[in-house]
C-alpha cells in the first residue's frame, strides 16, 4: 500500500510505502515511480486544502 500526498499545484509532495511488498527493490521503484507523476491537476477553488493524501493499494503479484 502506498500513500500519496498531492499538493493544491497538482505536484506529488510525499510517496511512502505504508505496506510492503516483500520485495524492498519493488517498494523503491514503486516510490520512485509515483515521485515523478507529473500532469496531476491543480485543485479546484472550491477545494480549500492544501493538499490530499491517498491510500493507493498495489498489487506486485501477476495474474
């Protein structure tokens, strides 16, 4: 499980592993990847917060 703070420009602000893989190499990757999302929206005015933090459940396993 990942969590995921976005701030208000739309920019990634955190990304921590709050559940682990098993796998460290894939939880770094994982971190590294979500780190360098760009593209995410600003907030709308009505949403008056400075940022969000989402709970990303991931899944490594294939099938």
């Amino acid at each position: 499980m990942l969590e995921i703070t976005i701030a208000r420009d739309g920019s990634v602000m955190t990304v921590e592993v709050m559940e682990s893989s098993g796998n460290r190499a894939m939880d770094a990757a994982l971190v590294r990847h979500f780190s360098r999302i760009k593209g995410i929206p600003a907030f709308t005015p009505d949403m008056n917060i400075p940022s969000i933090t989402l709970a990303l459940p991931i899944s490594t396993r294939r099938g």
